[in-house]
C-alpha cells in the first residue's frame, strides 16, 4: 500500500487482516504516526511491515503496549514478523514491543534513524526467549542522511556479529547491502547455511536525486554476481523468495543482445553500460521460486526477460516488476529503463504462469500513459477467459487483432532468420549441451527461441489457437501502474478508461 501519512490511521483496515505492508512514499518529519488505531484494527495481524523511500526522522510512535502493560498476558500480540526500513522509531518503544511480541520470528530494522544500544537490544531478545529465523539491524548513515545509504551494525561494530548470531543462529533468510556483495561474501555466506529461502538485496534507488545512475559503486558487480551465484549455488534450489536488481543481459543466454533495429533498441546502444552475457551462460536453479520482485535496470530486449522467468520460474506466485526512473551510462548519457507491454516485446509470454496470482508492474511511464502505446488487444489475454469483458467487445475481435499484429512481424522474422543463419551449425543445441545439467536440459530446449518474434509468435498462436488453454488461470490481483492492485478486469478498465471502444 502507498499512502500518505494522514491516511494510516483512517484507513478502513479489516479486523481479519493477517499480513499489512505499507509503503510510505511522502513521510513528513512534522508529522508523529501512532500506529495504535492499525493494531486495534487489526488484531490478527502476523506480519507488519513499514518501509519509507527516505529517513524522515523519529515520525513513529506505537502507544497500544504502554495502554495494555501490566494487562493479562492474553494482550500478546500475533505478530510473526517486524520490518521496519528508513523510519525512525525510538528503542524504548520498539523494547516495549518486544515484551508483547513472544511469537516474533522475523525481525528487520533497516536504516533506522536513531541512536540505538545494541547490545542492549540483543540481550533483552535473549533474556524474552524470542527465537528469531530472521534479522537484520542496520543504521542510517550520518554522512549520507539524504542518499539512502544504510551502515550494517555488524560491520560498524564487529563485536555484534557473534551476539546477531546468538539471537539468530540458523537462519534461512539472507538480507545484505549491494555495496557488500563480493564473490568473498558470498562464499562466507555460503559456508553459515545449507539452505537458503529468502535472499533480498538493499541498493541505492529512489532516493535522493531523480537521476539515479544503474552503473553506480552500489550496483556496478551485484546484478552479475547474484545472477552467477542463482546459477551456481546448491543453496539456492530451495529458494522462494528473491528480491534484486537485475540486468536481463545476463539471461541472454544465447546473445541475441538488444533486438534487432526494428525495436529501436541497437539505435541508443552506445549510451548503455555495456553489459555482457556471462562467457558461460546458465539457469537459476531455483526453480521452486514463489515470490519474485526485480528492479530492471537499463535497455535491453523484454522478450529475454519475460520468455526467461516464464520458463525457469514456473511455480511463481508473485511477481513485481519496477525500474528506477532513469538510469544513467558511464558516458553519463540518461537512458530511460523501459518495461514494455506490447504484445511484439513478448509481455504475453507470462502467460505460461499457472500458478501466478499477483502481478506488479511499473511500466515504462514517465508521463506517458499506458493506453498511449498500448492496445486492448495487447494485454486482454490478462483477462480470465471465462468471464465476459467489460468493454463492448468480444475476446474474438482482440485475437482477430494479434494475428494481424503477428501476421506484420515479417520483416522482424526475416531479420531474425538471417541473423540466426550466421551462427556455426547447430549452434543452439551445442551451447545447451555443454552448459545445461541433466535435470535442466528439457528447460533449455524450452529456452531455444529466447528473445526471439518467433518465441513470441508461438506463444500467441497456443494462446488464441489451442484449446483449453487458460492465460494465468490463478491470476486475482493486477497492477499496471496503478497504486493498488485490483481485479484485471478492473485494472484493465481503469488503464483503458480513457478510450472508447
């Protein structure tokens, strides 16, 4: 949820709520939020998590313990997990939490703005007997206050790193900086676990300046280092939720680059970070994977992204797609990350997701609206198929549509045959001989056609050809741009409320 602070305690919340995120895209230091009347509302709440896009200083307070201390302990809490990201939030308050939160397992402070004991906070979590699976304690850094930057307590303070480990021995649930990511780390890390879970990566984004540079100190090595280690790391197979900054480049797995001309793509390749494909090109092997949220960064062929996750990932469940506004080359030249939806850059290729039932999207914007460059025939298989559309059309006119799309892509084919005409013989079938492991050997014959019209072409043909075929039949929750995710019948009314049909 997105919302200003003068909305948290109005807001309508559900007495049945279980699970509560809230995004705080314009937090005001004047401004004191008592999330009191959230938990009086909310008393089955498990999982509470507040993240503001920058430190504001200490504008949260929490007053319901102070009402209810020295009340029976039936007044416990349900709450599981706690993550707090750029918010200020003083430690009494937050150690009189902790006296109500005995089920708590996950436990997440992120860039807190505040002079913090440590030490202090740690031994009380001992002496509750609370059992963490999962934390991370983080300050904001002084120097940097505006710039997002977090500081790790552990490696401001080495003595702490035993004491973390004491109030979370064995954990499954990896949180670090991007700034930390060294192929080093990511082995010491790899020797403090068998099994990894959650792997989520912090970096310098939104924050700050509306230019935000993809070849920054922060994010120069993770993308290429992450994506090598999901590619490499046993760990990883039981892997269900990641959250990162990607370059799809490194997916690319048979070059086939940016696209040809005729996207647009090679026209601005000389103001993009060069990014090449890894010499030894692989899969993710968490292929079990529920839950994925990626920022993209750069310019780079969708049909790669897209027709990737729809192959190796096919359990996903979630899935939430951002990009920074702008990125900016090592020239300095600005190229604007694009997320593109049109049914000629594959976003169809989703559609292979059984089992997806949210799917976040933050298009290409930049004041552009989404109709603009988009048909209804482009996103319509979005729609479940056995409901009506709202629009006064039937689902017959909109495939008429894409097969007169695909039917145009000619020229793109043509380009694509010759381009693929030029490669030694059999060229595909070596390269996944050589690199694929036996278990994945059928996902790389899947793969062949990656980033190619034809993956394309085919996908549209079994999606309005075939029948039975249902386009994400677990889909129930659809954001293209919107603030809150919605029906995709009513998302898709709402991105086309503009156009009449």
């Amino acid at each position: 949820m997105d919302a200003l602070d003068a909305t948290l305690t109005t807001f309508p919340y559900p007495a049945t709520l279980t699970s509560l995120e809230l995004d705080l895209m314009f937090p005001n230091p004047t401004n004191v939020v008592d999330l009191d009347p959230i938990l009086q509302s909310c008393p089955l709440l498990e999982a509470l998590s507040v993240k503001a896009n920058k430190v504001s200083g200490n504008w949260m307070v929490w007053t319901i313990l102070k009402k209810h201390h020295g009340q029976d302990q039936d007044q416990h809490l349900r709450l599981r997990s706690l993550i707090l990201k750029n918010i200020g939030f003083p430690q009494p308050q937050l150690e009189n939490v902790l006296l109500f939160t005995p089920a708590l397992r996950v436990l997440k402070l992120m860039s807190i703005d505040g002079n913090y004991d440590w030490i202090s906070l740690m031994n009380l979590i001992k002496t509750l007997g609370i059992r963490l699976d999962a934390v991370d304690f983080s300050i904001c850094d002084s120097r940097s206050r505006f710039s997002g930057l977090r500081q790790p307590v552990s490696s401001s303070s080495p003595e702490l790193a035993p004491r973390m480990h004491e109030i979370c021995p064995l954990t499954a649930d990896w949180t670090f900086e991007a700034l930390t990511v060294t192929s080093s780390f990511l082995k010491t890390l790899s020797l403090r676990t068998s099994v990894v879970t959650t792997l989520e990566l912090y970096w310098n984004s939104y924050v700050g300046s509306d230019f935000n540079s993809c070849c920054t100190k922060d994010l120069k090595d993770a993308p290429r280092l992450i994506h090598e280690y999901l590619c490499t790391s046993p760990q990883l197979v039981h892997l269900r939720t990641l959250k990162a900054p990607i370059r799809p480049e490194y997916m690319d797995l048979f070059g086939r680059g940016t696209g040809n001309s005729a996207d647009g793509y090679n026209t601005i390749a000389e103001q993009i970070p060069i990014v090449m494909p890894s010499p030894h090109p692989a899969i993710w092997m968490c292929r079990g994977l529920e839950t994925l949220h990626v920022e993209i960064h750069g310019k780079s062929n969708p049909r790669v992204l897209f027709g990737y996750i729809s192959r190796v990932l096919p359990h996903l469940k979630e899935f939430h797609i951002d990009r920074p506004n702008v990125c900016e080359s090592e020239s300095g030249a600005i190229v604007y990350a694009t997320v593109d939806l049109q049914l000629r850059y594959g976003f169809c290729l989703l559609s292979r997701l059984k089992h997806l039932e949210r799917l976040f999207v933050v298009p290409n914007g930049n004041g552009v609206a989404l109709s603009s460059v988009c048909k209804m025939m482009d996103l319509s298989w979005l729609l479940d198929s056995t409901l009506p559309l709202s629009v006064d059309r039937d689902d017959t006119t909109y495939k008429a549509e894409r097969k007169e799309e695909v039917d145009g892509w000619e020229m793109q084919r043509g380009m694509e045959d010759y381009q693929e005409s030029t490669r030694p013989p059999g060229y595909v079938e070596l390269l996944s001989c050589r690199n694929a492991r036996e278990e994945d050997r059928e996902i790389w014959h899947q793969l062949r056609y990656l980033g190619m019209y034809l993956d394309v072409e085919e996908m549209v043909r079994e999606m309005d050809d075939s029948e039975g075929f249902s386009p994400l039949p677990s889909l129930c929750r659809l954001s293209l741009g919107s603030i809150f995710m919605q029906r995709p019948r009513v998302e898709l009314d709402f991105v086309f409320s503009d156009i009449e049909y």
